[in-house]
C-alpha cells in the first residue's frame, strides 16, 4: 500500500481587506458621478437640481479616498509605478491604472466647476465625466470575472452586481452626507423624494437580475449559481449569511417602498442611507473575503482571520476616518467661503 500526502501550503489572501474598501468606494463615485452629471444638464431649481451640492459632495470624497485604498491593497504601495513602466493590454489591472487617474481629474475638475460656480464647464464636463464613470464600473466589473478559476467570479452577473449595489450605496451616501451641508445646500423634501425613488429604481433593478441569475442558473445556463447552491447545501456558515442577505434586502426594499413620507424625517433618511451602504460594503465583503475562502480544489472552507493592523481592521478604520474627515474639509470650506457657496449655489 502507498501513501501520497499531500500538502496545502500556507498563502496570503490575493485581496486583503483594502480592495473591499477600493471596490466599495469605486462603485460609490461612478454612482456619484453619473448622477452628478445628470444634475448638471438638469433644469434649474428641478429636484435633481437640488440634489447636485449632495452629488458633489460624494464625488469628491469618494473620488480622492479610493484611490488611497487601491494604493494600499498593492501590498507594496510603491510598485504602483509598474503599471506604467510595464503596461500589459490584456491586464484589465493594468488598464484600470490608465483609466482611474483619468476618472480621478475628471472628477476633481468637475467638483471645481461646481465650487467656483461655472455652470457651463459642468455642462461641458458631464458627459466626459459620466463616459469615465462607466469605464472605471467595467475595468472593476472585468477584474474580477477575469478569474475563471472561480465560478463566483467568473460571470457576467459580477460586474452587473457591483454596479447596482455600488450605484445603491451612492444614494444611501448622500441621503447620510446631505444633513452634513449647510442648510443653503442641503437637499429639500422633495429632492430626497426624488433620490428615494432612485434608489428603489435600482433595487428593483438588483431584484429582477437576481432573479433572472436563478431561473437561468436552474436551466444550467450558469456556473455560479451552481457554486452558490453547493455552498448552500454543504456549509451552514454560507446558508446563514445567504439568509441574512435576503432578509436585508427585504427590509431595504421594504423601507424605499414604504419610505416616500418619511423623507423629511432626519433619522429615517440616515438609518435608511447607512443600511443601504452597509448592505452594498457587506455585499464586497462577501464576494472578495468570503469567496476566498473556499477552495479552488478540495473540501471544506479556509478560516480567515482578520488582523488587526493596517492590513485589516486598522486600515478599514483608516479609510471611514479619511472619508469622515474629507466631509468634515468640505462642509468647513462652504461655510468659511459663504461668496464661492453662493456661486456654487446658483448653479
């Protein structure tokens, strides 16, 4: 009788924590700056008119801190320079470094135009802008479907998922940042009504391609709902936060329905905006660090144990006080510079 043992080597995950954070934020500004860009040509005093000083808001601060998450998902930051000096075409990462800084200037350029109340260079930079945005949603999208190793991954249903979840999370964002503006800017009633209704456009959106993954998946047209149902059926850990998954969307869905006279209550629009953004960064969670776990071969489940420096906890901490303190600059600056708020206003 012969014995083969075989040996699993110990690895370090390809996605740590941080590219939760990149993709999470990622989705958020490409949300921001399609809406933002539709604002722009939107008709003056309109709701969504009303809404662009939010927009902006969200634009900016996401826009500047993904990058830094990125950055610091490289594991050694400094290499970003390689994209560069050795660019490889068929790299979607390698792409994605050419297309983010453009999406990045745009971006900036266009919270400028709004900030020094230029309502032409706005009009001239959306359509720009929201071009990039969809480039930055399909490099994103793309990097992770490239990997055909995991069938999680390796579908179309990726990309469409963390584009409507990201774009999800744009509103629940702005419905939390719009009570930090100053009143001058602040969204009124009926402009959150129109953001409301946005955002239950989108989940609808996010239901109806879940359903159509099922029912295509129950053909045996799809890969990944085969894998998800095996992760169903063999591991009670995947079964639990399916479960929770379903019941938070039920309940988000429930509140965007249900919400449309509540929408001048502060504490509802908050509690509504920071589940609709914990349910798309749970979402990521689930998809980069959850899928991680499960082996591309064998049985069972790898335990993944977060640490709780700068490669996990730390760092995530890192990023929401980043965010927080990007908010803080801005809402500071509008009420300091009450000539360039007025300006902005008047767009």
């Amino acid at each position: 009788m012969h014995i083969v043992e075989l040996l699993t080597p110990a690895y370090e995950s390809a996605w740590l924590p941080w590219a939760v954070q990149y993709f999470f934020l990622a989705g958020i500004a490409t949300g921001a700056a399609l809406l933002a860009a539709a604002c722009a040509w939107a008709p003056r005093g309109s709701a969504m008119a009303r809404l662009l000083p939010a927009a902006v808001l969200v634009l900016a601060v996401s826009a500047i801190a993904a990058p830094v998450s990125l950055l610091a998902d490289l594991h050694q930051p400094a290499r970003f320079w390689h994209f560069y000096a050795h660019f490889t075409p068929w790299s979607w990462m390698s792409v994605g470094a050419l297309l983010l800084p453009v999406f990045v200037g745009l971006a900036l350029a266009f919270v400028l135009a709004w900030w020094l109340g230029r309502p032409q260079w706005l009009r001239w930079l959306a359509p720009l802008l929201a071009v990039s945005a969809l480039t930055i949603t399909a490099y994103t999208g793309a990097e992770l479907m490239a990997v055909r190793s995991r069938p999680l991954w390796n579908t179309l249903w990726v990309p469409l998922n963390l584009a409507l979840t990201g774009w999800l999370a744009t509103v629940g964002c702005m419905l939390v940042t719009a009570r930090f503006l100053p009143a001058r800017h602040r969204p009124d009633a009926g402009a959150l009504q129109a953001l409301r209704v946005l955002g239950l456009a989108l989940a609808l959106c996010l239901l109806a391609m879940v359903a159509v993954w099922a029912v295509a998946g129950w053909l045996g047209q799809g890969r990944s709902f085969q894998a998800a149902l095996q992760l169903w059926q063999q591991f009670p850990v995947w079964r639990l936060s399916m479960l929770g998954s379903a019941g938070a969307g039920a309940a988000l869905l429930w509140a965007l329905v249900r919400g449309g006279h509540r929408m001048a209550c502060p504490r509802y629009t908050l509690a509504l905006g920071l589940g609709l953004a914990a349910a798309a960064w749970a979402f990521r969670w689930a998809l980069f660090m959850g899928v991680q776990g499960v082996p591309k071969y064998g049985a069972g489940l790898y335990i993944y144990h977060m640490p709780l420096g700068g490669d996990g906890l730390l760092g995530m901490l890192g990023v929401a006080g980043l965010c927080i303190a990007l908010v803080t600059l801005a809402t500071w600056a509008l009420e300091l510079f009450p000539a360039r708020s007025a300006a902005a206003r008047a767009v």
